[in-house]
C-alpha cells in the first residue's frame, strides 16, 4: 500500500524552514522502490541566510561560551543519542537500506566520537611558559574558526556527520550541514537531540540540497572551513574550490581497499573477515574490502571458504533481519551491475553472479546479492575502478612483495589489511604499506573516535584526517600571547629588535 510522500525541508536556528522550495528531489525506500519523501532543495540565497544565522549564533553566543556549558551539552547529547539510536537507525535503513543492525553499529560509531567530544576542556588546553624572558611569559590557546560546513555522504548519513560535527561544536564554533539527498532524514533527526540538548538556535543548521548549495557554502566568504566525505572526484573538487576561496578544507575521498592474506594465515578467519568486509552494507563503505590478494598457494582453498560462506547469506529488505540490503537507488544498482560484464568479458571468472537468486523483500527494491569474481587482473575495471557495491575480486599473487606492490602502486591509500600468523610479517606491512589505516587480521580497521580517520593519496585531498586530535586542531586556530606586566617604572625606549634576556 503506498503513501503519501512526506515533506523533508531545512531546519534553520532549530525549526523547520517554512518557505516554499522552488525545486524538490524525491526520497526513496530503496528495498521497495516506493517514493517516501520529498526533499526540498536549497537555492544559493537560502544557504546565504542560514550560514548569516549561524554566524550570529556564534558571534552573539556559542562562540563565547564557558567550556562549561559546552561541555554540558555535549553530556545530554550524548545521552540523548544513546537512548534513540534504534529511531536513528530505523531512519536510515528506510532510506538508505542497510540491514538494521548495520544501521545501529553506524549510529554507536558516531556516538563514541560525541564522547570524545565531551573531553574537550581538555582537549582544548593550550601550554603555558613562565619567565620566557624577563617577567614576560608565554602562553598558546586554541580559538573556535566561526561557522564551518560539514557536507556528507549517502552511505553514512548519521556517523560521517557525527565525525564532525560533535568535535566543531565542542569547539565553540557554528556548523552548517549539507547531507546526502538520498537519505536525508537522520540528520535531522540528529539535529533535534541537539536542540533538545539545549543547544543554543542558530548554532547548528541542517540545509539540504545539491551542487547548487555546495558551491554555496564553498564560496561563502563567512564559511571559514569546510569537512567532506565522498568520491575522489568530488573530493578534488570541493578542496579546490573551497581552498581557492580561502578555506580550510579537509575532503576524504573514495578508497579501493586490498586485504592480503598470506599462507600462514587462519583461512577460516580470512574468508569470514573478507564476506563481512566485502558484503556489509551492501559493500557501500568507504572501508569495505574490494580487492582480496590471495597468495596462490592458499587461494583454491580461500575462493572455496568465501562462496560457501556467501551461499549462506540472505539479502532482501533491512527491517526483516537479513544479512544484507539494498543499493541505495535504482541507478546506482544498476551501474554496479555493468560491472559484471565488464569483468566477464575482461576474462575474469564470475563465481557467484549477484543478479542471480531471490531477496527477501516486496516490491521493486534494488537489489544486487553478493557477487565474487577470481582470478581478476589488475588492468580489469573490476581491479581498478571503485564500484562500490557487493562486489568482491580475488587477485591471486606469487608473494608478500607482489601484493604489497599492488597495494601501493594503487593511487588510493584509504585503508588496508593483511591476514597472518606472522608477526615480523605483520609488523613489516605495517611499516612498508602506503596506506592511511591498517588492519592486521581485523579486516576493516576504522580507528577508535580518539584516533584519527583518513586516507593517504587520492583518498585525502588536505593534511588533517577526521576527529581525534586532529579534529580538535581542525575546527581551531592556534594564537600564541607574550605578556609582560611592568612595575610602574617602565624600561624606556628601546627600538632594537626585542632579545631575550
């Protein structure tokens, strides 16, 4: 039975935007195919207004208060999240399809980045030097930028923005997010706990939109800094423009990500590790892996332990307890789908073809079930291309050294993993590899909130990786403060260059 779409709009100073939008894009459940929503698009004017109120919510009250207070609300945040992440989750697995399960571990990621964030009058401690000369001392602080823009993805609509947004307003400053129009709904969701966290109106605003609100808030002269996760080209895109305009920008970008699996590795380990890594959430992450370097001695054995595995598993609609879900829409399927005769006809061998079987679901959802391709190359699009989806490619090597060429001759280093029981080859991985975040026998190695998140090559366009310290550093600027206090005689005029003494 279908339903009436329902209205998805801006929320400006903590309510809903009352206007009337001049252009709409539709919000789909992607196990059904039904159209659920209808979001509104901001112009270039309407983002000019909401970046003009959270610049007057931060200069008229955020950006000067207490570390106190902020911290206060950052604590009933926090709370507020653990306690509805179900709702939050149940949002995005109508919207972007991921299994529910999936969609809480996502919605528990970003709540440990909130708990950081409620360390930050710590975090936020400058240094202190007494008598640096005489009777003058030396002080550093650390400074909230203004308003700064979080624009993120449709494969994490709740934990990218929660990588970012915790951190900048602990920081003292005023945000400004731009979500996927895919799956919009969290994000508003999540901007309600703030406002009932007793977030001040104004400090946080939700404008929704496409490349029109984008360069809006890239061009903004009052946005001081901008934080993006997407594709690579996107990625290049968006640190261009917005450092051309004078930002600071930090833009991951897209991945292809290797897993090695040496002979002396536990296979049954591998190939449990390789399916959840591949396949979880319908291979839409950043981190999944899609290229699985198998040693040939071992890779007969490894193939076999990966589709019997895969025979097991049921894909169909997130709400009913599969184990995996949807694509996000129909034209996304489909172009993972290409892919399969892309590397059929390239010559590789299709093991298990995901167009093939039933899903548990009703409707015209888009589906592709889990697809394993062997004996890929690296000149094959399926090696080289970051397709994005259920789709698994073994590329079988002779040795250590061959795999970790392939690795990094790859142009993305976001993440990597090798399988071994083999310490001294492990720690050499770790060492040798050209990649951002590593993983020894831990198959997606996402970095706990209080380290920081990123890639290495095309996978980062900028120099500061998401949350932990670094993030702190990001939404601050550093000012260092010389002071002396004189005795009511003063030492005269000097106009040498000042020395210490």
């Amino acid at each position: 039975m279908s339903t009436t779409p329902t209205r998805i709009t801006h929320l400006l100073a903590g309510v809903p935007w009352e206007g009337t939008a001049e252009r709409t894009s539709p919000v789909h459940n992607p196990a059904t195919g039904e159209q659920t929503g209808v979001l509104d698009l901001a112009s270039a004017d309407l983002v000019g207004e909401v970046v003009a109120t959270a610049k007057q919510a931060w200069t008229e009250e955020w950006g000067n208060v207490s570390l106190t207070k902020r911290t206060q609300v950052l604590f009933k945040f926090r709370q507020l999240l653990d306690e509805r992440k179900e709702d939050i989750a149940a949002l995005i697995t109508a919207e972007h399809g991921k299994v529910l399960s999936d969609a809480v571990g996502e919605v528990t990621r970003g709540l440990e980045v909130a708990e950081f964030a409620c360390g930050i009058p710590h975090l936020m401690k400058g240094g202190f030097t007494e008598n640096a000369s005489t009777k003058v001392d030396v002080y550093s602080i650390r400074q909230s930028l203004g308003v700064v823009a979080v624009i993120s993805p449709f494969n994490f609509p709740a934990m990218v923005p929660l990588w970012f947004v915790p951190v900048a307003i602990a920081c003292g400053n005023a945000v400004v997010i731009k979500p996927s129009e895919k799956d919009p709904s969290a994000v508003n969701a999540v901007a309600a706990l703030w406002k009932e966290a007793g977030l001040p109106d104004g400090v946080l605003n939700v404008v929704h939109g496409d490349k029109e609100a984008v360069d809006a808030l890239l061009t903004h002269p009052d946005v001081k800094a901008v934080s993006f996760v997407g594709s690579t080209p996107i990625a290049k895109y968006v640190y261009e423009t917005g450092t051309a305009h004078g930002k600071r920008v930090q833009a991951l970008g897209g991945a292809k990500n290797h897993m090695l699996v040496l002979p002396d590795a536990d296979l049954d380990l591998a190939a449990d590790a390789a399916v959840n890594a591949g396949f979880g959430s319908a291979g839409e992450r950043c981190m999944a892996i899609s290229a699985l370097l198998a040693v040939d001695t071992i890779a007969d054995e490894l193939v076999q332990k990966i589709q019997d595995r895969v025979g097991k598993l049921v894909t169909g609609d997130g709400t009913r307890g599969c184990d995996m879900g949807p694509l996000v829409t129909a034209q996304h399927r489909d172009k993972v789908t290409s892919y399969l005769d892309a590397g059929t006809e390239a010559g590789a061998t299709l093991v298990i073809d995901g167009r093939e079987g039933d899903v548990d679901a009703d409707g015209e959802g888009y589906f592709l079930k889990p697809t394993l391709f062997d004996n890929v190359t690296p000149e094959m699009s399926v090696y080289q291309d970051e397709i994005f989806g259920p789709v698994l490619s073994v590329v079988r090597v002779k040795t250590y050294d061959e795999g970790l060429k392939l690795i990094n001759d790859n142009p993305y280093g976001n993440g990597t993993a090798i399988f071994t029981n083999d310490g001294g080859a492990a720690r050499r991985f770790q060492n040798e590899v050209e990649v951002g975040m590593v993983g020894v026998n831990v198959p997606i190695p996402v970095p706990m909130a209080y380290y920081s998140f990123g890639g290495w090559k095309n996978s980062l366009f900028g120099d500061t990786h998401a949350h932990g310290m670094e993030g702190v550093h990001f939404f601050t600027r550093g000012k260092v403060v010389t002071s002396r206090w004189l005795d009511p005689s003063h030492g005269g005029i000097e106009l040498g260059f000042p020395q210490n003494a």
